[in-house]
C-alpha cells in the first residue's frame, strides 16, 4: 500500500515540478522593481550616493577596473545580466557594476532605490539548500532530508538523512556529500554526486527477534534541479548505493527520489 503511494506522490511531483518550471517564476514579476527600466526603450537614471563606484569592463570580478565614479554623479542603468549592471557615466564611458554596490543608489526622486535580487537571481546567488525527498530504495518507500553549503560555483558540501520503512526492516543512512553543478545558473540545471558514510539496518528474524547491522557505504547521484519560483526549486536523483558489508560480497541498492528544495 505504502509503496504504491510513494509511487503516486512521486508521480504527482514530477508532473507538478515540470509545470511550474516550464512557466515564468511568478516572483520575476512582483520582484522586478527598478529592473523593469532596464528592459524598456528609456533606461534609468540614477545617483551614486556612496563613496564611489568601480566601473569594470565586463560583467564578472575577472574583469579589470578601468574607471571610477565619485559620490554625486548621475549615471544611466542600461542592462543587466545576472547580478551585473551595465551603466554609463555622465562623461560617456560604459561599463559593469555588481548589484550590490548600487545599494546606496538615489533614483530619480532623490529617494533610495530598493535594490532587491529577482527570485531568478537569488537561485543563482543560492549558498544554502533544504530539501526533503520522497523516494524508492531498492523497492522500499524511503524518506530524505538534505542541507547544502555553496562554498564555490559549481561546488556544494553537503549532508543526507535516509529512512527507508518495510514490514521487514528498517533502514538508516548518512551520507557527507561533495556535488558537483557545471551550470548552476540553468533553471533546468543537472549535478552530479559523490557521498560516503553509513548505513544500519534493523531486520527481524524468522523467530521475530531484532537483528542489527551497521556498514559502511559510498553513493554515487546523479539528479536534476528545476528552479520553480520565489525560493522554491524541485529536485529529481538517482542514488547508487555500495553497502561495504562484512560479507564476502558487497550490496548495490538503487534509488530514486523527488523533492523539493528551499534556498537561502
């Protein structure tokens, strides 16, 4: 019963998840704000009210700096791409600036301007993940709970807590794990997984007696990572378990699972 559920959920997920990320996040629109004049025919013009401005050629730190705008001068916001303006300087010279050092920026009220990352980009900008999973272990319902650091762009340390629930054991698995994004920006955006940690299971015997077992085991996943809206993102993966038992041959156990992930 319970397993013909899971697969129900899963099934529900998936086809909820491709929906939503097949549509334009709702949040782009209620979060757009002053990023709205960044697409129309008039760009926006604004006052830089901190101490200066550096002004790069190209929208990445990589890029040299090669002019500086001072407190007091008017600029013209022309585009962005991810978290980098493209602006002009009131003596013609073009180039890029982080968001964030547009913070103290006066609009054209003289009033603050409300510098807000669009949900979009707070995916991209994401350095922690909470996610919870449903999934099939090896032909038994099994349940996930997932945190993920960002410690480089394409690099999250991470950690997984598994239960898997039958008539005839239970099973528990943590795992530390290393994932690997090439394109973290994608809204349709694949990983690949190296895990290593433990497992215990607890069977009941014929004579229902409990009986205990702890081994080690690695994980190789692969998954799919849908960005959704707001801070919302689905999370599609496949598990390959190597259970190193204290037999003479080992076990593989496959498992799939689908979830959702809250990014902060």
């Amino acid at each position: 019963m319970w397993h013909s559920l899971t697969r129900n959920i899963l099934s529900g997920l998936l086809l909820a998840s491709l929906s939503l990320g097949l549509c334009p996040a709702q949040a782009e629109e209620s979060d757009s704000g002053w990023f709205s004049f960044l697409d129309d025919d008039a760009p926006l013009v604004v006052t830089v009210n901190d101490a200066y401005l550096e002004m790069r050629t190209g929208p990445g730190r990589g890029f040299p700096i090669f002019h500086v705008v001072e407190k007091g001068e008017v600029v013209t916001l022309l585009k962005k791409r991810t978290d980098w303006i493209k602006f002009e300087a009131k003596r013609g010279q073009v180039g890029w600036v982080k968001r964030e050092q547009l913070a103290l920026t006066l609009g054209p009220d003289q009033q603050p301007v409300t510098l807000m990352a669009t949900g979009e980009q707070q995916y991209i900008d994401r350095e922690f993940e909470l996610a919870v999973m449903l999934g099939d272990f090896g032909g038994i319902d099994s349940l996930t709970f997932y945190s993920g650091y960002r410690f480089a762009p394409n690099l999250m340390a991470g950690f997984s807590l598994s239960q898997a629930t039958s008539r005839i054991a239970d099973t528990k698995l943590g795992y530390l794990r290393l994932q690997h994004q090439p394109w973290p920006h994608l809204r349709f955006s694949p990983f690949f997984e190296l895990g290593a940690g433990m497992i215990q299971s607890k069977k009941r015997s014929a004579l229902d007696q409990p009986l205990d077992d702890t081994d080690a085991s690695l994980l190789i996943a692969a998954g799919l990572n849908v960005y959704l809206s707001r801070r919302f993102s689905a999370r599609l993966e496949y598990n390959n378990h190597k259970i190193l038992t204290s037999r003479d041959e080992n076990e593989e156990v496959h498992e799939w699972k689908l979830g959702f992930n809250v990014f902060f």
